[in-house]
C-alpha cells in the first residue's frame, strides 16, 4: 500500500540532509523526496555565498548554535571524504564606526560562549590579513569556511538511497491515520507513513495543504549580489558587524571557491516566493504576504533599515557606498551584477521574525519552518533532527 516509509518534500540540501540522515540511522527505511525542479537545490542552498558559517552569531543554547557549530565540523569532515572542493579559510569581523566597537566585543563574548576561538585585531593586523580593508578593529574567525552547497546536495542525494523524484511539485496533501497520501502537479499519488515538509520557500503552504496552521508565513527577502571585476582586491572573507535587531549580516565580501568575490547580499521584499528580481512578480503570492499582519509590523518596526536596503537595491552607487565602508578603494565600474537569492524567512503573527531553526511536528508530519542560513552549514545535524523526530512517528 505505501510507496515509501518516509515521504520528503523539498530537495534542498535540508531535505536531502534528512533523506540521507534517515539510511544512516535506519538501514532499509524507504525514503522518497518529492522535488518540483528538475534537479537539487535549485534556490536557497544553490544561490547563497557558499559559506561555512562559524556559529559564532547565534544565541548560546539556541538551535541554530548548536548545529551551526557541530555542522561546520562536520561539513568539512563530509566534504573531505567526497573530494568536495571545500576551504577553510577564516574570516574577519571588522568595525568601521566607533558605535560598532561594543557591538564586536558582545561578538567576541558570544564566541567564547558558543565555544568558538577568536583572535582580536587592530588596524595594522587587519591590513596583514586584508590589505585592502580598513577597519578600527575586527575579530578573527579561523573555523569558518567555503564550500559549493550545490555539489554537497548533489552528494547528498547519491549516497542517500532514496528515491527522489525531480519535476513532483506538491498540489494535495491527504493526510488519514494510517499516513499521507501526496497528489503532485502532473497526477502522481506518492504514499507515506511520515510526511516531512522541508519545501524552505513553500514550507507554511505545504503546512496548510497538509491541514496545520503553522502559525507563521514565508516572507521571502531577496539577497541581490555583485561580483569583483578585479577578485585581487580581497584575499578571503569580510564582514560588517552585524546588527542584533536584524536577522541579516549585512554587505560583506567572499572569496568563493571558485576564486571569485561576491559582495552582498543585501535584504529587499520579494513581489514573489522566487522572486529573483524586481520584474518576478506572483500577486497571488504577494497578496498572501501582504495580507499577514506580521509583513506589516516588521514594515512598521523596520522602515528606516528597510529604506536603506531598497536604496541600495535601486542605485548602484548606493550599493557601492555601502561596500566601501569595508573596501574604500572599490568603484561602481569595480562591481558586476551575479545572481541573487531569496531567503525564506518565516515571520509570526506579531511581526517577529523567527531567529532559530523552526521545526514543529503534527501527527505523522514534521513541518521545518524556518531553516535560512545558516542551514547550509548546519545541514547534516539537522538532518539526522529531522530524522530522529520522522522515525518516531513510525
């Protein structure tokens, strides 16, 4: 009667994480994925800066810490195993304005507590790491790394065993007592005695159609990048401090693996879930944003910050300004427009929106929620999470 023990929805590197996470712990277990592209990670884990996050922003105790840091480990280890390229390069943290400073020494504190070593610099050690940055001070950060996600979820989906089905977007949901029946868009029926929905950008629709009330919505930002003309210009990875009140890191710079540097991202509402640009408008998805009481408190609450990023989204020169608060030497002709990518952050009723991995479980349902960076690097602990909470409910 059922095709499949556990029944994924979303080939995203969570979703494949959790498929191969799921042979690991329980050999024999028949695991489908249900993926609406032609292939693996088509949004977020194929379109971010393709960093392995250090941990070191994330609240002590918090999800999002605990894995972030057991990840980057791990995500070394796995790609070292596969002969994925991969480097563990470090990172500077640096403060440009004389506010930033306490801002740097609460990073450092949390550092520590997350269990993350951390050298504090100067000016003059800045410039031995990054000639070319200037800073009145920044912290090193040795664990973090690069990596290309997408060819991790590639590897993901081969080791994993599951069948993965490319082309399934997910239109029914029937979920009974005995487990869940899935109607797809070109009328597959896929049964399984556990659904898990890791659809990232379409995780709270997926969530209704299997009949919950998740309790949040997707508001989709989307993270538009530029690219060094000249990659010389930076030797590793560069970022501002971040701001506490905001979920985002604000412009910085990375030294890809690929030898390229990406500057950005910054953070604009998408007219759509995939909104990868300004002319990608969904008004059914828009409407649904825009009719959640939460888009509008965060507009309320955030509309200076949000000002700023749409300036810098529309003006070059004002995406420029910002970059050289890091670089001062870069020119808008410096900077080459690159893909962007959309974050799927889920927002709550009141406007909160959500600072930690987001995992909920209804009958024989795991729901992932909330799963934007660092999920990437935090991917294979959540997984074998996601796993442990789906074997279960068997």
């Amino acid at each position: 009667m059922f095709d499949c023990d556990v029944l994924v929805i979303g080939g995203g590197i969570v979703g494949l994480s959790t498929a191969y996470a799921l042979q690991r712990a329980a050999p024999g277990t028949r695991v489908a994925v249900l993926e609406k592209e032609e292939g693996p990670a088509r949004h977020q884990t194929g379109r971010n800066s393709g960093v392995i996050h250090s941990g070191i922003y994330y609240r002590p105790g918090s999800l999002k810490a605990r894995f972030a840091v057991e990840g980057s480990a791990e995500m070394v280890k796995f790609c070292s195993e596969w002969d994925i390229p991969h480097e563990v390069t470090g990172k500077l943290v640096v403060a440009t304005e004389r506010e930033e400073l306490p801002r740097l020494h609460a990073l450092v504190q949390r550092a520590r507590e997350n269990g993350i070593p951390v050298r504090e610099l100067g000016p003059s050690q800045i410039t031995a790491y990054e000639p070319r940055v200037r800073g009145l001070a920044a912290i090193h950060v040795g664990t973090t790394g690069i990596v290309d996600y997408e060819a991790v979820a590639r590897r993901l989906a081969d080791s994993s065993g599951a069948e993965i089905l490319y082309g399934a977007e997910v239109e029914a949901v029937d979920r009974r007592p005995w487990g869940v029946a899935v109607r797809t868009a070109d009328q597959r029926i896929v049964r399984g005695k556990v659904l898990v929905n890791c659809a990232g950008l379409h995780c709270d629709r997926v969530a209704r159609l299997a009949g919950d009330d998740p309790g949040m919505r997707i508001v989709p930002f989307r993270g538009e990048y530029y690219e060094l003309a000249d990659p010389s210009l930076v030797r590793g990875l560069v970022y501002p401090v971040p701001d506490p009140a905001f979920p985002f890191l604000g412009v910085h710079l990375t030294r890809g693996i690929d030898g390229g540097v990406h500057i950005g991202p910054n953070a604009v509402p998408a007219l759509a879930r995939e909104g990868y640009d300004w002319g990608t408008v969904q008004p059914r998805e828009l409407a649904g944003t825009l009719a959640w009481p939460g888009s509008w408190a965060i507009a309320r609450r955030h509309w200076r910050y949000g000002a700023g990023e749409l300036r810098r989204s529309l003006s070059k020169r004002a995406f420029t300004e910002a970059v050289r608060r890091l670089l001062p030497g870069v020119e808008e002709s410096d900077l080459l427009p690159t893909a962007a990518g959309v974050r799927a952050q889920a927002v709550l009723r009141d406007g909160t929106l959500a600072d930690d991995f987001l995992i909920r479980e209804a009958p024989r349902t795991v729901h992932v929620l909330n799963a934007p960076s660092p999920a990437a690097t935090a991917s294979l602990p959540i997984g074998r999470e996601i796993a442990r909470r789906a074997l279960a409910l068997l």
